[in-house]
C-alpha cells in the first residue's frame, strides 16, 4: 500500500503502534546505560553511612567510573539518608542545664565589687584535621543515635592555649605544646596568673576555672 502524502508516516508504521483493540502501545526508551552496578551501589551507602565520606571521597575511596553528582543522585535515591548539617558534640542534658541555672541564681545578685575581683579563665583547642565550624554530611535516618562530628585523624596536630581575664585587664595567653596535663597545668599558672594576681589584686581574687580534671591538679 502506497502513501498519498509522503511527508505522513506509512502504514505499516502506523500499524505497529496499534493493537486489534486500538489503542496505542506506549513503548519506554531504554534509556542510557546505568554506571553503577547494584553492588557498587550499595558500597557507596555503606561507605556514607560507617565511614562518613563526602561523594567525592567515596568516588576517590571506592575508584568509581562515576561523578560526584551521581553518587549524591544515589545516595538520595536510597531515600533514608539526609545531608545535614550535625553538631560537635551533645545538647546540655536536664541535669546540665539544671546545674548551670543553679550557678546563675546563686551569683545573679553578687554586687559589682564582687566581679572586679574576680578572674576568669580557660582553654581552647585548635585542630589542624577539623572539623571546622559548621559540619554537614549525610546521616543515616534509621540509626537511633545522634550523629555528630567526626575528627578525621589525619595527622594534622592541634594547638592548645589557655588565657585568662578580669575586669582589670587580661593575663598573657599561653600556648601549650601537646596536651595539657596536671604539670603543664600547674607550670601555665605559675607563668601567667600569679604575676597578673600579683600585679592586678595583690592576690586578693576569686580564680574561677571550669571542670577538666587537669584544673584541679593544683588543688
């Protein structure tokens, strides 16, 4: 059978989009090939969910023939995993946050006199490996506990500094090499607060400190 127009599609195209009944048979693409096997796929769940590795760690970690963005496109797919931003450590717990407004009350009403004679302290560790500031990864929505940040461990190092301050002045700040313990702790007082106590109130202070074992060493 010959076409009256040939600009139209034959008839035997037509007819191999129809059935007896009529109706169009609707056929799906194919698509392109898939670069991710169902085994890699669930490799790079594992490796987000144990490990905590960004896509592009994981397309470095696992040698995937793949982009970042097809790793992430994978991840979203497995529908329990969330990129979120997570915290360094824990929320205050009931007991903590009772504690605290227990110190608060107790000191709200101390006459200014009382605050010009007091020195206030503490440290601060720097790690060169991270995390900084504000850390987002993907979380697995399935595990009970919390996630927080992870320090990578690569080696990187730390800096600690201790410094303290009072409404007369500032103590010099002391950067401490490795950690600090009892001995760094005590030799770090001898160096900055008394010659600041000496100077500033003649040893007539209150020292407040926080709660790291090492601070009470010199007790």
């Amino acid at each position: 059978m010959t076409r009256p127009d040939r600009s139209r599609p034959s008839y035997a195209t037509v007819s191999h989009f129809l059935v007896p009944t009529g109706h169009r048979i609707v056929r799906k693409k194919p698509g392109p090939k898939r670069l991710l096997s169902c085994k890699s796929e669930r490799r790079i769940i594992r490796a987000v969910s144990v490990d905590a590795l960004t896509s592009g760690q994981v397309v470095h970690e696992l040698h995937l023939q793949c982009s970042a963005r097809t790793v992430r496109r994978t991840l979203q797919a497995a529908g329990f995993l969330r990129y979120k931003r997570v915290s360094r450590k824990p929320s205050l717990s009931s007991d903590n946050i009772r504690k605290r407004l227990a110190f608060a009350t107790a000191f709200i009403a101390k006459p200014m006199a009382f605050w010009h004679q007091v020195v206030f302290s503490d440290e601060k560790i720097w790690s060169c490996d991270g995390p900084f500031g504000s850390s987002q990864r993907w979380v697995d929505c399935r595990a009970k506990s919390s996630s927080y940040a992870r320090r990578q461990h690569s080696g990187g190092g730390k800096v600690h500094m201790w410094a303290g301050m009072s409404l007369r002045g500032l103590t010099m700040a002391v950067f401490v090499e490795g950690g600090l313990n009892a001995v760094k702790y005590q030799q770090v007082l001898l160096e900055a607060l008394l010659p600041f106590g000496l100077e500033m109130y003649d040893f007539n202070y209150t020292f407040q400190k926080d709660n790291p074992p090492v601070n009470y060493s010199c007790e």
